[in-house]
C-alpha cells in the first residue's frame, strides 16, 4: 500500500514525464505481442499449408542403384510394386499407415455435356487418412470394401466436381472416366495445401487401386506413402524399408539412390527451426521499442531519487536497511511497468480480435495466416516486461541505496 501511494505522489509531481513513460510502454509493449502474434499466426498458417499434404509422413519414389552389390552393376532400375507395400507393412513393425498410389495423367472425365482432363489415382483407404483428404458432408473416402471388390466409385477433388458440376450435388451421380461409368461417392472438403509431389489434391480423383490396376493394366506404383507408427523412430524405420527392399532387389542398402524418400517429418522440423527464428526475430523488433522505454523508465527514477535525497538520507539514518530502499524502488519501477504493460496487452489484444472478426476473403489470409494471441506470446511478453522494470529500477535502487545519510541530510 505504501509503495501504490508514493507510486501516486510521484505521479503527480513527474505527471508529464511518467505519463509519457507509461505511453512509451503501452507502445512498446504493443510493438512485441503484436509482431510475435504476427509471427504466431505466419507459422500456424504455414504449418498448415505443409499438413495439407499430410502430417507425418514419407513418400517413397523408386530409383536405380548407383553401387555395385554381389556382382551386379549400377544404374539398375528398381521399380515398386503392389506387393512391396504389402510387404513393407508385415515386415516392418514401425510402419502404421501405408498405401500404394498409381497414377494416370490426363484421364478424361464426363458428365451430361460438362467433360475435363485431369489426374486419376488409384490407392487404399489408408491414403485419405495418411494425406488428409477428408470428404465434404454426406460423402465418404474409399473403403475395405470398395478395394476388395474392385468397385468403380471415385472421389473427387473440390475443384474437380466445381468444373463438371458447378454448384450441383455431385455424390450419388455417374460421371465417366474414359468411357467407363463411375459412382461419385465424395468430395473433398476444401482444404489449405502448400506442399505437394504430384499436383494438388483439390484437382485429383481417386479410385480404388484395385480397380485402377485392371482398368489401365499399370504392373509399377508411382510411389508408396506410410507413416511411422513413432515419429521418433521415423529414421530407423526408413533404413529398414532400405534393408527389406535391398534384400528382395538385391542392392546395397546403404545406396540411397535406389529409393527416393520425401520425409515430410524432417521438412516439419526444419521449419519447426525456422519459424522459431523468426518469431524471435519478430519479437526483437517489438522488444527495441520497449528497451527504449525502459531507459527512459530508468532516467525518471534517478530523477525521483535525487529530488528524495533528504527523504533517503532520514529513512537510512532511523534504520532503514540497505535492502528495504532497493525494494522500495524496484517496486515503484515494476508499477509503472505494470500499468502500461496492462495498459498495452489490452490494446493488443483488443486490435487483434477486431482484425481476425473482419469478414475478409479468406484468401487473404491462407498463407500468411490471421494473427494470433497464445499463452506462449503472453507469458514472453510478461517476462520482457518484468525484466524491463527490473533493470529499470534496480540500478536507480542501488544508488538511493548508497547514498550517506550525513550528505543527505545536508540537501535542500
């Protein structure tokens, strides 16, 4: 209570310098969870762009051997087939999910008189899960049994069933892919997507692999994609697919060019790095401001402790310790803080919930993402705040602490 009180006394003999102390770290303090809110939501818009293709996952390509191995030469090319993922899967505890993916470039689909050439591609009912492709309200993905009994059903992509069915329900209809009729039994959900291997999912369809294989007769997958079952253990689980591969193909399993591998967990933890770097570099940038403040903070509390000099001097020479006069200081410095911190966290806040209620386009934001106040933003700005006021107030403290009562005492 003492300390509210000299914190008010002093407010109104310094008003005009306090006060601009205050605005100074109302601004500063706006400056650093506005920029690290920035960063926040940059990093959840691109994380989920990256997990528009998938989460966790490796993509398997095949390649040729660059090593010599028991006799046999190089450039020998190693082609995947169906039976490959099968095997991968009972042969390697480490893998959960898994699925082959044929794919056909420019099949053609009609409907009434609407028609289009786009991607055809066969995989298991894993995929959806595995690349995130869920279906839109009143569809479904591929099933068990949609693949065991070779079913001509396909999943369309969003923009797929925009350009043959413009704003028509699309599930339940038969379109034809070359000729051939198939039952439309989803859609996509329309999802952000910034990575991709084979072009976008929104612009894909999707058949049973089953079906695919008799329909165009393909004998070689265009890739396997699986995920381990512990992100941890994604790299020994990668070196056992070279291992059983090498050991059914004969090749050096130490000879990465064999099988071309996209770990998207690797890609996520680089850019789990990255993002960390930019959101501290954010943070510096809103920090300066607020470094600015404290130094000003600083000048007014040596103000205040030379023009309480006496006041000092009377409290040492009656007993007040050493210790007593740096809290007291240190205190007063942290209430300033204190007040234009709120006063700046509120503002902030309040900014940030009036942009992200904006009716704007969400294109707007797909990459870069809205901005973003986490528990995370608020507790580094809590924590740069309190050192301000600490260092503001901790060297003013010292001072007033060393004065000698007997020169104090002397000061008008």
């Amino acid at each position: 209570m003492i300390n509210l009180q000299q914190f008010f006394r002093e407010l109104k003999k310094e008003r005009t310098r306090i006060l601009l102390t205050i605005l100074a770290i109302v601004w500063g303090t706006a400056s650093v969870v506005i920029m690290l809110a920035i960063g926040e939501g940059v990093t959840r818009g691109l994380q989920r762009g990256m997990h528009g293709m998938g989460k966790g996952i490796v993509v398997v390509w095949s390649g040729e051997t660059s090593k010599p191995f028991k006799g046999l030469g190089i450039g020998r090319r190693i082609h995947l087939r169906e039976e490959d993922a099968r095997m991968l899967q009972e042969q390697i505890p480490g893998i959960g999910l898994m699925s082959p993916e044929y794919i056909r470039w420019g099949a053609y689909f009609t409907w009434n008189d609407h028609s289009m050439s786009t991607r055809a591609t066969g995989v298991y009912p894993a995929y959806g899960q595995l690349r995130n492709i869920y279906p839109q309200k009143g569809g479904r993905f591929l099933n068990k049994l949609d693949l065991k009994s070779r079913r001509r059903v396909v999943f369309l992509g969003n923009e797929v069933k925009e350009r043959l069915f413009g704003d028509k329900e699309a599930v339940g209809e038969t379109v034809y892919l070359n000729r051939v009729p198939f039952t439309v039994i989803g859609v996509l959900k329309k999802k952000l997507q910034t990575s991709c291997y084979s072009g976008m999912d929104q612009d894909a369809t999707f058949i049973p692999a089953s079906t695919f294989r008799v329909m165009f007769g393909h004998r070689h997958l265009n890739d396997i994609v699986y995920s381990p079952r512990d992100i941890s253990r994604a790299k020994q689980v990668k070196e056992q697919v070279y291992q059983v591969m090498g050991k059914k193909y004969k090749f050096d399993p130490k000879d990465k060019d064999t099988l071309r591998m996209w770990d998207t967990i690797e890609m996520q933890e680089g850019f789990g790095k990255v993002s960390t770097g930019v959101r501290i570099f954010l943070g510096i940038i809103g920090g300066l401001t607020l470094i600015v403040a404290g130094v000003g903070l600083a000048n007014i509390m040596y103000a205040v402790i030379r023009n309480r000099t006496r006041e000092i001097g009377i409290k040492i020479a009656v007993g007040a310790k050493r210790r007593n006069i740096i809290t007291e200081y240190i205190l007063q410095s942290l209430l300033t803080v204190s007040a234009g911190g709120a006063i700046g966290l509120g503002f902030s806040w309040s900014l940030v919930k009036v942009i992200n209620i904006i009716p704007l386009k969400q294109e707007a934001f797909q990459y870069l993402g809205r901005p973003v106040m986490s528990v995370t933003t608020a507790l580094i700005t809590a924590g740069v705040l309190g050192l301000v006021g600490f260092l503001a107030g901790i060297f003013p403290a010292r001072r007033a602490a060393s004065v000698n009562p007997v020169d104090a005492l002397r000061c008008e």
